[in-house]
C-alpha cells in the first residue's frame, strides 16, 4: 500500500504502473475481515486486556471496512456500469469528441 502511495507521489506519469491498486484495496478488504474475526476471538478471550481494546475492535474494524468497501464499489463497479452505459449511449446516439462530433452514425466537422 505504501509502495503504491510513493510512486503516485511521482506525478501522473506514474499511472500506467500503478494498474495494482484495486488489488491492494481488495487485499485490504480481505485484511479487515481477518480483523474483524481475529475481534471475535479477542473479545471471547479477553484475558488480562483492557476493555477499551474490545470496544476498539468493534467499532473501528466495521467502520474500515465500510469505507474501503464504499470506495471499492464507488471506484471499480460503478465506474465498469457508467462505462458500459457511456458505450452503448454513444452507439445509440453518437458521440463529440474535440474534432468531430457524430450525430445518427455521421460525421459532422
């Protein structure tokens, strides 16, 4: 994840080797779930642990993992639906670009 945020530091010409950040969000999904597991056997056998530890599982674990969650969602689902509607719109319609625009499948200059 580090990895990640230090080469985008770098600037935009950076982003055609950084295709792996939607597996480091996917890899980090998979990790609060872990948690959020390893919360439950913590809080079963809390054994000489301040209460604040399991209050702290419980809360902060679910609310990563909505976070991460929404952005996934937001990031790679929503932007492949708007993708494929974008598509199909500009099929249906045609589409402008900065030199041309098509209208009804011709090409207007």
């Amino acid at each position: 994840m580090y990895a990640y945020y230090g080469l985008a530091a770098f600037g935009p010409h950076m982003q055609k080797y950084l295709w792996w950040k939607r597996y480091i969000t996917q890899l980090q999904i998979v990790q609060f779930i872990l948690l959020g597991l390893y919360g439950i056997y913590f809080a079963l056998y809390n054994v000489g642990y301040h209460i604040f530890f399991t209050y702290d599982f419980f809360i902060q674990t679910p609310l990563y993992l909505y976070l991460f969650t929404s952005f996934y969602l937001k990031t790679y689902k929503d932007a492949a639906v708007q993708k494929k509607t974008t598509a199909a719109v500009a099929l249906k319609n045609g589409t402008a670009n900065a030199n041309s625009t098509i209208i009804n499948n011709k090409k207007i200059e």
